[in-house]
C-alpha cells in the first residue's frame, strides 16, 4: 500500500485557506489571501525540494485543482513546476466533467473508495496539497498517512481550517523539524494510532478538587 501524504501551508490559529494570494480562494468573504507570501526564504524551499523531488501522484480538490491548472502549466519556471506538470493528478469533484490539465483523471461520485482504491495500487506516494475540503474527508475516512506542515507566524481569525468539524480523533508522530529564518515551523507527521490520555491528578484527590469536578458533572 502507498502512502496518502498531506502537505499544507497553516497560519497559527489553524487556517489553510488561501495561502498563496488574495484571489486564490476568496470563498465566505475570506480577506487575507496571500497570508504566506511574505515569510516565503530559501530554507522553506529546500524542504519543498525535498517533498516534491521523489516520485508522486497528485490528489487534490477541485478548487485546488483549478488554481493549480490556470497556473503550473504557464509557470514552468518556477521550482516544482516540473514535479507538478509531469504527475498523475486526481481531482475529486463533483462538478467537473474533465480535467485538461496533462495527466488528469477526474474522481467523480462517492470518492472515498476510489481514493482508498488507489492508495493499494503499486506507485508513488499520493500527496495532497490545498484541498481544505477533501483533506476533511480524507481525514473523516482515516485515509490520511502523514501530514507535512508549514506553520506561519499568522493569525487571521476565520478561514477554511486543516482540522475541521467531524475530523477523526488520532495522535501523530513527529519525525522531522526545523524552522526557517522567518519563523516558519515545518514538521512532518506520522500517525501514530488512537488518542492516548492520562492525568498529571494526584492519587486522592483534595476536597477542593472533589468540589471542582463535581460542578463540571453533567445532570442525571
């Protein structure tokens, strides 16, 4: 089985709309599209190398999709333009009835088993980037492997969030980290299983702390 990998570029309060310009994504009135441009130096752009320099497949959504498509083909220039033009796409829609861009196939209907379909076939990993939308299924469906995230020194308030309602509860493992000279943390997860508690409470509780617990208890 191939990895699912999600790459995602995250404000500080948890916000991965827009991250590349104000026309990006301006969905629900968002009005800090481009939130990223300015902490952008050469140390991000190794790790990127480094993500995009090994074989993939393209998983994204269909807004993604077509920003990616209205700009990667005319922007052959530009690091990574290489890696994304010449890789298997999959767009996951609802909508499109094709996709133009070289190498696309459209993921059309209930996508949840197509997406775990592809992750047994042989191949490269499957990396998702953009796709607030579809990460949450991914996520609800448990079909998310790893997680790279770039996290910006930012807070913007609403926006489209990597963890949205109904995410299925996990802990992760980090593996690698390191921060760039603007203050960007860029770490890549592992899942790592289900959820694991304990309690920092002491033996027997004081009387005070059964006081406190006992107002938080729910009404029979």
């Amino acid at each position: 089985m191939r990895k699912l990998v999600v790459n995602t570029f995250l404000t500080l309060d948890g916000v991965m709309q827009a991250p590349g310009g104000p026309e990006e994504d301006p969905t629900g009135g968002f009005s800090f599209g481009g939130w990223s441009v300015s902490y952008w130096d050469d140390s991000m752009g190794e790790v990127m190398g480094r993500l995009m320099g090994k074989p993939f497949d393209l998983l994204l959504g269909r807004k993604t999709y077509e920003i990616f498509a209205a700009h990667w083909p005319f922007a052959t220039d530009e690091p990574g333009a290489d890696a994304l033009n010449a890789a298997r796409k999959y767009v996951a829609t609802t909508t499109l009835e094709s996709a133009d861009w070289n190498n696309s196939t459209v993921l059309r209907g209930d996508v949840v088993p197509q997406i775990a379909a592809l992750k047994e076939e042989d191949g490269p990993e499957i990396q998702v980037h953009g796709s607030s939308n579809l990460i949450q299924t991914l996520l609800a469906n448990d079909l998310v492997d790893e997680i790279h995230v770039m996290t910006f020194p930012v807070v913007v308030g609403g926006g489209e969030r990597l963890f949205g309602d109904g995410t299925i509860l996990a802990s992760f493992r980090v593996r690698d980290v390191s921060t760039s000279g603007t203050g960007v943390v860029m770490a890549t997860y592992d899942k790592a299983g289900e959820v694991s508690v304990g309690s920092f409470a002491l033996d027997q509780p004081t009387d005070l702390e059964l006081q406190r617990r006992e107002q938080w208890r729910p009404e029979s």
